[in-house]
C-alpha cells in the first residue's frame, strides 16, 4: 500500500539488510544548500533536471527489484549518456496497478528512466515533494558516486499521483556536487 508521506525506513522495507542504505536526516527546504536545492526544490521529474543539470541525456541502471502483485519497488543509478557517470540515486515503489498496461511494461522492462516513461507516455502526474533529506553516504553508495564513505550530499522524499492517487513513492538522492 503506497503512502502520502514516504520515509527512507518505509522505502527500504522492501530491501531490507541493504548495504547501500545512507544515514538521512530530513532538513527543511530553506537547508538544502545549492546547487542541490535547485536540483531538488521543484515539483519537476528529477530525470528531465538532472538532464538539464548535466547537459546529458540520463540512462538507468536498475540495482535490484521487487514486485509482489501490483507492488513494484526497484534501486536504480542514473547515469550520463556522455560519460557514464553516476548522478543520482533512485528508490521507488510504484502501484502499477494504476499504470496503463504499456506505462507497465516500459517500467518493469527497466531500460529507461521512470520520468521518461512517464512524460513519453503522458500519463497525468503531479509530483509532490515531501521531505528534503542531508545524507551521509553509505560505502556501497560512496562507490557508485566515486566519493569517499561518509561524504554528504542532499536528496529528497516524494510522491508522484495519478489524478488523486498516489502512484509513485520515492527516494532520490543526488551524487556529491563539488562546490
């Protein structure tokens, strides 16, 4: 059952004992410094400001999945076409029980990035923030973003709704920006 109100102990709870699990403190939106907080203060797809950020188109990476029924929750990297680098971090729980039947098979297939299948299929969505998050990377996470352990960066909690419905519960933490 999808939430209004997503944290990273419910978002994780369908991977649970996952090493790459970061220590997150919730700070408000006025905290987050920038560039993260244009990055991460808006009610856009995070794949389409990413993509302007970088100048680069993103591909996924998908991690690990789940999917019980309807349920599908999956890890994913976002990468840059351009370079390959890691820019952002991805964990979603998604109903697809409320997805039209090719907006499900393009999310389950995993080739490309869940905003893009969106916007490509223009599904009605609304995406709403709800919590803005200072992380203290994970050695796993540090690995993918090629920074030390315990490095910070910033991330954000959010819900993306079909009509009313919530149909997308995220996590989204961005790679350290060096300032």
């Amino acid at each position: 059952m999808l939430t209004t109100a997503p944290t990273v102990d419910h978002l994780y709870h369908s991977f649970p004992d996952s090493p790459d699990r970061p220590d997150a403190v919730e700070v408000p939106a006025g905290d987050v410094p920038q560039p993260y907080h244009k990055l991460l203060v808006h009610t856009h797809h995070m794949t389409v400001t990413v993509e302007e950020f970088y100048r680069s188109p993103v591909d996924v990476r998908v991690l690990d999945a789940r999917r019980t029924g309807n349920e599908y929750a999956r890890k994913i990297l976002l990468t840059t076409r351009d370079t390959g680098a890691v820019v952002q971090f991805g964990l979603v729980r998604i109903n697809l029980g409320v997805c039209p039947s090719a907006v499900r098979e393009a999310i389950v297939e995993g080739k490309t990035p869940l905003g893009r299948v969106l916007i490509q299929h223009d599904m009605l969505r609304r995406i709403e923030p709800v919590g803005f998050l200072r992380v203290t990377l994970s050695e796993e996470m540090a690995g993918w973003f090629g920074v030390e352990p315990g490095a910070l960066t910033y991330g954000r909690l959010g819900v993306i709704y079909t009509g009313d419905r919530p149909a997308v519960e995220v996590l989204e933490v961005l790679t350290p920006i060096p300032s």
